[in-house]
C-alpha cells in the first residue's frame, strides 16, 4: 500500500470542508516525497531570492505538484505560494490555497529536518483547512473547520497550561542566535525551532505552549498553522491582538502571536514590555 492510502494519514470524516482537507493531506504527502527525496541525497541546486532568501530545487519541485494537485483539482479556488507569481487574480476568489511547498528551506539546506510543507484553505480571509507535513518526522498535523485537528490520525488539541510560568514557547533559530529572545528567559522556556509553520503545528498538537515573532512574515508562513491552532482551541493575532485575515492584498504580516489561548493576553503584556 502506498503513503497515500495510508488510512492513518488520510482523513476520511465527513464535515464542510472534508474533500479539500483530503486533498491537502495527499498533496503534502506527495510534495513532502519530494523533500525527502531531495533531502537525503542532495542531488538540489541553491539559489537567493534576496538577502538571506534561499530558494532550491526541491522548493520549485514541490510547488509544481502543490498546484497541479490543488489549484488544478479546484479550478474555482484562488492560488497563493511562496514558488508561484502572484498576478493577483486570487483577490477574485472567496476561497483560497495559500502554500508553502517548503517552509524552512534553511533547515533543509543544513540538514536539520525542521522544514515542512504547509497547506492552507482560506474563506474570506478565514483559514478554514490547515495541513502541515514534516517529511523527514513523518508527521501529518491535519484539521478543518469542525473538524478537529490530528497528528498522524490521533486527535491533538493545545496545552492547558494556564501559566506563563514556566512555559514551552518556540521560537526561531534565527532570531536566538542573534539574541533578540534574551529578554524573555527569565519568564519561559525558550525552544528553538526552524519552520514558522512547524512551530505553529506543534502550539495545535500540544507539543508546546506558544511561539511569536516580531519579524515580518507572509502569508504562506501563517496559514496553515493558523488554521490549525485556531481549530485545536488555540488563538493566533497579529502583533495588536487582532485576528489575521488572509489573502490580502499585501501578504506581508509585521509579526504574530500563537497560543493555547490562555496564555495570549500574558504573551502580549510580556511583548509589550519588552518594547
């Protein structure tokens, strides 16, 4: 039997948005057959974007089976990647794909498996599906609108920890190793992570309490894992506790703040402290 026809991997319940959740399940675990592939026998080419913007081989790789199985499979959906030109012609659609084929893609150059494939559905700006893929772990967070969020087929929802005390908040590699996260180390448990999606995937399964930036993201970094927190009984707000829309006209975002929830008003006085 195939990875795709995994029953432990595919869902199969019935809800609003149960087909498109299917959909992205099996597209990430394609794209993610593509990373592994490329990342274990680094057969890839590196190239820059901008300063600090690598881009390889396995990202454009990857995207072109991301949209030949979701934006040709739902030809009324908008399309937004990080490997796509935007023409702007989402801006059109009530619903949209926002993906990024390989979010993390320092980590896969370096060989941390910290990287993942992120797929997000969105309606009117509200993320609706959300499905993150490490193909190196071989985890598969998956949850939809009503739907409930699972790791590997096994319900998963956000911690209970009512406390910033003593809390696990993931942050990016990045940024601790230019020490911009020393402020906070006195307050929580500081664990670095590559992949803003993965760190978002891990605040909806429990495996940790928060994670935030104050550095600009896109879309395409947020969505899925937005998603996923969101329907696992987190919150996630931009940098002035206002809920993220999606497919904007300027996908750019100054920074946001993921939580079990009972923590997002402390997170919050915390950063706003710290400024």
């Amino acid at each position: 039997m195939s990875k795709i026809e995994n029953p432990r991997t595919v869902s199969t319940t019935t809800h609003e948005f149960a087909r498109e959740l299917k959909a992205a399940e099996a597209a990430a675990l394609e794209a993610g057959e593509i990373l592994r592939r490329h990342y274990r026998d680094r057969g890839f080419t590196i190239d820059q974007k901008g300063k600090d913007n690598p881009v390889t081989t396995a990202d454009f790789e990857a995207d072109h089976k991301l949209k030949e199985l979701l934006h040709d499979g739902f030809p009324g959906y908008g399309w937004l990647s990080e490997e796509t030109a935007d023409d702007g012609a989402r801006l059109r659609h009530d619903r949209v794909w926002i993906v990024d084929p390989l979010d993390g893609t320092k980590e896969f150059i370096k060989g941390i498996p910290e990287f993942v494939v992120a797929i997000a559905l969105a309606e009117q700006g509200v993320p609706v599906v959300g499905v993150t893929y490490n193909p190196i772990r071989d985890e598969l967070f998956a949850g939809a609108r009503g739907a409930g969020v699972t790791l590997n087929g096994q319900p998963a929802a956000v911690t209970p920890r009512p406390s910033l005390d003593h809390a696990t908040v993931l942050a990016s590699r990045s940024e601790t190793s230019r020490g911009e996260w020393k402020g906070y180390e006195h307050r929580i448990k500081i664990d670095p992570i590559g992949s803003v999606a993965y760190k978002l995937a891990l605040v909806a399964a429990g495996r940790a309490d928060a994670t935030f930036t104050l550095t600009p993201k896109s879309e395409w970094d947020i969505a899925s894992g937005a998603a996923l927190v969101i329907e696992a009984g987190g919150r996630v707000t931009d940098l002035d506790g206002k809920a993220i829309r999606f497919n904007q006209a300027s996908v750019k975002l100054k920074g946001f703040v993921a939580s079990n929830g009972l923590l997002h008003d402390e997170i919050e006085r915390m950063l706003l402290l710290s400024k």
